[in-house]
C-alpha cells in the first residue's frame, strides 16, 4: 500500500485528516487531543498519526511547506488511502488591515501565484474553492464554541522571500491572507472528487512587521487545532 512519500498501510488513515504543515504540529494534536493515537507515518519526517475525538477515528499528517510538498501527500492521501476530506491547519500571514495576529481564517477560495493548475490543459483559468459542506460545518463549530472567524479569499503563493511588494495589490482585491499550500490542496479535491477547507491561523503581519516566535506557531494555536478536530467530528 505504500506510497513514494506515505509508508502506511490500507486502512491506517481516517477518512477525515488534519494537515498542519509543521510535523511537530502534527505530533502535538495527536498526543494531546487524540485518544489512542498511533503513528502512521514518519517518511522524510511528515509525520501522521490516526486516533480518536469524540470517538470519531482522526488522522492527522503534516503536509510540509509550500504547493509541491502539500500536491504531493494530499494527492496521495486522496487517491490511494481513500481519504474523503482534508482540513488545512495552518498559518498565515495577514493581508486585510482588519486582521490580527491569532486571528482566524477560513479559505473559501485561494488567488494563487502557482503553476499547479497548468498540468490540467484548461482552457481558462480555475477558481480553487473550498467545499461548502466542510465550510459551513467548520464555521457552525466555531460559533458554538465561541471562536470567531473570517471566512474569504486567500492568496496562496510559491514565494516566501519576494523581491516584489504585491501584498497592497492583492488587499486591494478583498484578500484576507497570504500562505503557501491552500491553492493546490483545493484544485487536487477539486479534480479528485474529494473535500477540503483551509483553517489559519494568522502568525504574522507582512504589512506592519508584527509576528509570532517559531515556538508560538508549533504550540499555542490550539483554538485552530480544536476548531479543525470539531469539525472533522461533525462530518
């Protein structure tokens, strides 16, 4: 059953997985929110385990950073381990001067600077989109437990050390953040049948220089974390 990049076998992934994209993250959830967690997967150290919340079984796996690392292992999640749905939890850097640090964001469609989309030969142009159903679920989770959230578009780019200042561009144009995976994880559910949604945390202002330690991104954004468990137990 092994893959390239995932050593597990058929069976050991929940239909429902989790991808943070720092494999530390990965491993906090699941020691910390999962019951009997075990270990999946630790190929190039994208680490994944599956458990249970609420007594729903949950696999949560890091993606890694950036488009080819998370097309790669959320592609191989959907097509081989039979996985249904993927929440991204991650960070991001905030765009819209209505943002904060630790605030939340919901991705229901992702602006993109990336090339992923070019193997598919479209005759125009894709609008990577969340699934509604994973969207309105995760938001529904997040008022009853009392998180808020901004729900919108994000941009995701291939550039993290950018030459060129284009984050006021694309505040022009509503964007609430700025990450690197959420475009690629959509157009691969998209093109496989499958589900995702991207929950961030934001770790950063480009625009202000205002940012969080490494060490507060691995640990401290746990409203995210349990806003993503909440929902995979609600689906």
């Amino acid at each position: 059953m092994a893959t390239p990049h995932i050593s597990a076998a058929e069976g050991d992934f929940a239909k429902t997985v989790l991808m943070p994209g720092d494999p530390l993250r990965a491993k906090l959830i699941a020691e910390k929110f999962l019951d009997d967690a075990r270990l999946v997967n630790e190929v190039r150290g994208a680490l994944g385990y599956t458990g249970k919340y609420k007594g729903k079984s949950v696999s949560v796996m890091a993606s890694g950073m950036g488009v080819p690392s998370i097309g790669i292992y959320s592609y191989e999640l959907f097509k081989f381990y039979g996985v249904e749905n993927i929440i991204r939890i991650g960070t991001a850097g905030a765009v819209s001067s209505e943002l904060k640090v630790r605030d939340i964001v919901m991705a229901m469609s992702a602006a993109t600077d990336s090339n992923f989309a070019h193997q598919y030969g479209l005759p125009g142009t894709p609008a990577p989109a969340a699934s509604f159903e994973l969207l309105i679920t995760a938001y529904e989770c997040a008022k009853q437990m009392g998180i808020n959230v901004k729900a919108g578009q994000i941009f995701t780019t291939d550039v993290f050390y950018s030459e060129n200042d284009t984050l006021v561009q694309w505040q022009k144009m509503g964007v609430l953040a700025v990450e690197m995976e959420c475009a690629a994880l959509y157009l691969n559910a998209a093109r496989l049948g499958k589900k995702a949604l991207a929950i961030c945390t934001v770790s950063d202002c480009p625009l202000t220089g205002e940012s969080c330690s490494s060490d507060e991104r691995e640990k401290s954004f746990t409203d995210m974390m349990k806003l993503g468990l909440e929902c995979a137990a609600s689906i």
